[in-house]
C-alpha cells in the first residue's frame, strides 16, 4: 500500500493589490503641440481661432500681429507670445504675460492669465502656436505640451502630454 504524507497547513497570504507603473502621461510625437484640459467643451471664439489655426494659419498670425518667428525653442515660442500679448487687444485682455519657469529639471514658460479662464486660454495658445507653426514662423524637433497649471498656464517641451505636474 501507498503511504501518503500529510501536507503542512502553511499560512495562507493576504492577497497583494496588483501595482500599476507610475504613469508619465500619454506619448506624444515629436514636433506636435498638445494640450491638457481635461474633459468638457470649450467657448465658440476659442473653436473659431482653432479652424483659422487650421485654414488659414497666415491670416490667424496677421489678426493676432505676429510679424516674425524665431527657433523652435522656449525662447522662440516666448517672442511669438509676446507680439500676440501685445499686438492683438483680445489676447492683451485674455493673459497678462508671460515668464520663465522651471520645476526640476524642466523648463517652461508660465502665462499668465487675465480676463480669460485658463481652460480656454491653453486652446487658445495651443492654436496660435500649432498656426506660427504652420506659417512657417518657426519648427519643432520636440513635443510641446501646454498644460494649465493652478491659474496659470505652463509651456514645455516633453514626449508625454500632462507631465509637468508629474
């Protein structure tokens, strides 16, 4: 006959919950410019300049009195704000300017708003940047991200969208 050995009861494992890598944001392609708003809908004007942005992006630059570009770096995209900040009188009531930032190793540029919630405000330069873009007034090898940031708006060069705050 067959013995059979008795098994040790062993401790039975409280069951682990199942851990997720920390999330860097979606990946973005190179030489696009995204946003981070999060969900809802956004006003009438900012889906006008938006399909102006798309159209007609020369004629976007000329109402917003953006004469020239610059590179396609934090510094470029900074001169392009300011002769929109200045040159147009809806979007000198919308921000009230602009200034470098950095947090870590990131660098940015933070905007600030006015008349203007910064939701609509991020489309808003999301289409004025992605129309210089297609005007020729300047290029990008990298991702940039425009993200709000408290009341504020934050411009950055990153692969992965919404990461500033990460």
């Amino acid at each position: 006959m067959l013995t059979e050995e008795a098994e040790e009861p062993q401790p039975a494992e409280e069951p682990q919950p199942p851990t997720r890598p920390k999330r860097k944001g979606v990946k973005t392609k190179p030489g696009s410019i995204t946003a981070s708003i999060g969900r809802g809908n956004t006003s009438t004007g900012v889906k006008e300049a938006g399909a102006l942005a798309k159209d007609n992006p020369k004629q976007l630059m000329k109402n917003l009195k953006i004469s020239s570009g610059g590179p396609g770096d934090l510094k470029g995209i900074g001169h392009i704000l300011k002769q929109a900040f200045k040159g147009a009188e809806a979007m000198q009531q919308a921000y009230s300017g602009h200034s470098t930032v950095s947090k870590g190793d990131k660098k940015g540029i933070r905007v600030s708003m006015s008349k203007l919630d910064p939701r609509n405000g991020v489309k808003y330069l999301q289409h004025t940047l992605f129309a210089a873009k297609e005007a020729g007034m300047f290029k990008l090898k990298d991702a940039l991200q425009i993200d709000v940031d408290g009341k504020d708006i934050v411009i950055y060069f990153s692969e992965h969208k919404g990461s500033w705050s990460k």
